[in-house]
C-alpha cells in the first residue's frame, strides 16, 4: 500500500514509535524490507539516496520500489533521500515517490529556506511530503561516510548541532512536513560509541510544535540510544550501514561454505536479501515498541 511519509509520521506520534526508512539500492534490499515489514506487520519507508545514483540509477530503481511499495499488505512511502537540487526531487515525484528529502543544510541558512519554501510548494500542490535538514550531520572520529566505513573524518562539532530557535524559524518559514536534525549522530559506520544529546532533541521537539524529526545515520545506534531518541521525539530514523553490512557478511559466509564450481549467485542474491530482512526487522522491533 502506497502512503506518503506525513501519513506514516502523523501515526508514528500518535502511537509514540518512530517509522524506520531504509536505503535500498538493490533488489535484494528493496526485498528484505519489504518482508521484514508484512512479517511484523509494520509501515516502513523504502529511501534512494541520490549518492546511491554510482550503484544504481532512480530510473532502475524508482518503479521497482513504487511497484513494491503498492504491492505490499503494510503501508510503504517512497522517499528520496539527500536530493541535492530541485530538478532531482522533482524527477522522483514524476517517477511516484510520495516524499522528498531537499538537503541544502551545506547551503547558508537563507538559501535553505529560500530553496526548501521553493520545493515545498511544488510537492505538496501534488500531495507529496517534504523532509529537509538543518545543522550537519558531518563525518566524524565517531563514524564515516554514508554507507562506506572509513576512519577518516572531521571531529564532531556541536556548534553544527540543530539549534531550536532556529528550527522554529525554519519550519514556520518552508512548512516542511519533517525535519533531519543533527545531534550527534553520524552517516556510515560508528569506530567508537555516539554521544547523543537527547535534551536536544527534545527542546527542537517543543519548539517547532511537535513537527516529526528526523534521525539520519541510524545505523549503529544502540537499543538503548533508539529508546531515548524516540521517546524524544524522533519518529524517522534512517538506516542503511549496518544492514548493508550484515548482507556482506551473509555473502562471505555463503561463499565460503561452498565449492568454487558451485558458486551461483542466484544463491547468494537469496542468501543477502534473508540476511538484510532479519537485520531491518530487528530495528523495527526496536523502532515499534514490538
């Protein structure tokens, strides 16, 4: 069942829980979530983040996610994830995304809402929901890039954390329907264990009137850290890293435990895709409450 990413957020705070959104930048992603979901009986979101675009095109992987997405027996948004300009988010609404994520948070604030407002308009005269960041979710000595491990980075810096006041005035001033925030999370995998400002979270929270938040560089997050963050008030949590991992993981133990004129990759593909649904529904059980 096809839904937009505001319907699942506005259930998501009525019930306390947040929505998991992954990244799915093959067929095998796209299936284990999917299954994940129906086997729990829970909404999620398949994402394409626009630096996927190396791996796979949003031509090849866009209808294969909205055809997904409507064949599923739980609601499914489509979304895109990190669009850099407005000529990429606008090709995902005519594609059948139903949300859009613009990330001009490297821009200069002005610009950010100048562009977000822009986009905005657009997507929501055609019903889909607009998510957008603010302060910087950067690579640190804490994690790496999105979906690659490197120990390589800038040091965390809370003066690029997610101000309230000026959440406030960023939501009042685009009427994004979400918003990514930074506070101590990172995109990639973590080298040593996040420190997270929940207070944060929750001053953000009152000040833009209980807008749905976003936490980006989910992957890694203990149970505990989950927890406190949704009790918080984040009720979108992104998560590609680790699942990514665990279908890597479940490969080389494939490979390994046959014989080399044996190595049919129809195998293997099943071998990830089982792999990446029990890693997604072990998150959703955590992001659900189940």
């Amino acid at each position: 069942m096809l839904v937009t990413v505001k319907e699942l957020l506005a259930e998501a705070e009525e019930q306390q829980r947040a929505v998991g959104a992954f990244n799915v930048p093959n067929l095998e992603a796209v299936r284990g979530v999917i299954q994940a979901a129906e086997m729990l009986k829970v909404p999620v979101i398949l994402q394409h983040a626009e630096v996927h675009e190396s791996l796979i095109s949003i031509e090849e992987i866009g209808p294969v996610m909205v055809h997904f997405a409507k064949e599923a027996s739980v609601p499914v948004a489509v979304h895109l994830d990190h669009g850099s300009s407005l000529a990429e988010c606008i090709k995902a609404i005519r594609l059948g995304f139903t949300s859009i994520m613009y990330d001009a948070s490297l821009k200069d604030y002005e610009t950010n809402v100048k562009e977000s407002s822009e986009l905005v308009r657009i997507a929501h005269s055609v019903n889909v929901s607009v998510e957008a960041e603010l302060g910087e979710m950067t690579n640190s000595t804490v994690g790496s890039g999105e979906g690659r491990a490197s120990e390589e980075g800038a040091i965390g810096n809370q003066d690029l954390f997610t101000n309230p006041q000026q959440a406030q005035d960023f939501v009042e001033a685009t009427g994004v329907d979400s918003l990514a925030i930074s506070f101590g999370t990172v995109h990639g995998k973590y080298f040593a264990e996040p420190n997270l400002d929940f207070d944060r979270i929750a001053a953000i929270r009152a000040t833009t009137g209980n807008r749905p938040l976003v936490m980006h560089g989910g992957s890694g997050v203990s149970e505990e850290d989950y927890k406190q963050a949704i009790a918080a008030g984040i009720r979108k949590i992104n998560y590609y890293t680790y699942m990514n991992l665990a279908a890597g993981q479940a490969l080389q133990r494939a490979i390994e435990e046959q014989p080399k004129e044996e190595l049919f990759f129809d195998e293997f593909s099943l071998a990830a895709t089982a792999a990446i649904k029990e890693n997604v529904a072990k998150t959703l059980r955590i992001f659900n409450r189940l």
